[in-house]
C-alpha cells in the first residue's frame, strides 16, 4: 500500500459525503497477487465476517471491512488528515467508481429502509435531489447533486446508493461514474460489491455509527508524516 495527495481526478470521483483534508492510501499494489474472482458456485454476499464462506478469494482487512480486490480496479482508503481516521474504502476504475462504509445497525430491523431519508435529505440541502428506485439489489436511491470541479466548473454528479442490511450492521455503497447511471456498467460491478465481508464486532455501538475502518501500521505512519508540515511522503 502506498499514500499519495488526493488528486483533482480524484476529487471529481470523491463520493458525496466530503472528507476535509483527505489523503488516499492506493492498495494496489499489495493486491495483484491475490485470487480475486468469486467461485459461479458461491452464494453472493455481502457477507457477515463470522459467517464467511471457504471460496478462495483473498480480501485486504481493512478493519469492519473485508475487501476482494478487482481486476483493473484500484483499491483505495481514504483517510481524515485533521483527525487521522479512515473514512471509507473505495475501488475505483476507467469507468467509475464505489465507495463502501459499513455502519452500525440493531439486532432486528431495517436500517436502510430508515437511512434512506437522511440521504434524500442531506441531497436536498446540496441543491440535489434524490429518488428511490427498484434495482438489482432491491430499493435503492439515485442521486443527483452539483459539484465543482478541479477546474472551478460546476457540474451535475450522479450516484446510485444501495444499502445491505446484515446481522448488526448495515454496508453502503455508492456508485460513481457509469455505474451510477448504466444498468450494464452496474452488473460489471456487481463483484466488487458482493464479494465483501463486514466485520461488526461484539462492542456496543449507537445504531448509525460508522463501524471502524483500519490500515496496517506503516500505512499510519505514513499518514502522520502526510499531515505534518515540511516532512516527506514517502510517495
């Protein structure tokens, strides 16, 4: 895993919750190696981590989260400088791009179906909008909000959010780019998403919280050195 600045490009791909000071860890290159593809014969997830089938495929642990890597899809965390947390994961590609955070939910219920609102709301507020639809993975939310770009441009950016309810938690994802708007490109992306396994935790947590995302220690190092004035990356 290696850290680097956050670019402009990477900015126009940012999801729609905005991160203050953020700086990308690209895992990459620690992931060539690893089986990626889930078996035909595998039930799709996403899955519970306790509940975690024998397939093959070698997921990056990221914390809460157990990500496969993807073919021609960068993985990447990005990281709050101001308070050193992580904040999501994201795998990004030519075509676009999902962004992944799992949260807290309780025992029984449908957190997403509660979720939702606050999402549609928080678009309003934006000067966006945001409409259920029915999808592949049942309801989901198609948003639509102004952005600026590196350039100073403003520009309309589009997101199809979906929400997995588990044991205890809940994983959402966003998607960017083509898949936000192309059934087709979506189905591409379908792996990148199913084949994830959420970590919950037997810890009490206010329902809602952001479940804990982590990098390997050398990762946090370089981090600190990211967001301390006048030292090296090591990028």
């Amino acid at each position: 895993m290696k850290l680097r600045r956050k670019s402009g490009r990477d900015a126009e791909e940012a999801a729609p919750e905005e991160v203050a000071g953020e700086t990308v860890v690209d895992a990459s290159d620690d992931v060539t190696d690893v089986p990626a593809a889930v078996p035909a014969d595998t039930d799709e997830g996403p899955y519970d981590a306790d509940d975690l089938p024998d397939d093959g495929v070698g997921r990056v642990d990221l914390g809460a989260l157990l990500v496969a890597p993807v073919p021609g899809r960068d993985l990447r965390v990005q990281v709050d400088e101001k308070s050193g947390e992580v904040k999501s994961v994201v795998l990004a590609g030519q075509d676009g791009a999902v962004e992944l955070r799992a949260y807290a939910a309780p025992r029984h219920g449908d957190l997403w179906s509660e979720v939702r609102p606050q999402i549609a709301a928080d678009a309003a507020r934006r000067g966006g909008t945001a409409t259920e639809q029915d999808g592949p993975f049942g309801t989901e939310l198609f948003c639509e909000v102004q952005v600026k770009t590196a350039e100073g441009q403003v520009g309309n950016q589009a997101s199809r959010v979906i929400g997995f309810n588990g044991p205890r938690w809940l994983l959402r994802a966003t998607f960017l780019g083509r898949p936000a708007v192309d059934a087709d490109a979506l189905a591409e992306w379908r792996g990148a998403v199913t084949s994830v396994a959420v970590r919950r935790g037997a810890q009490a947590m206010p329902v809602g919280e952001a479940l804990p995302l982590t990098l390997p220690e050398e990762i946090k190092a370089q981090a600190q050195r990211a967001a301390t004035p006048g030292q090296q990356t090591g990028a």
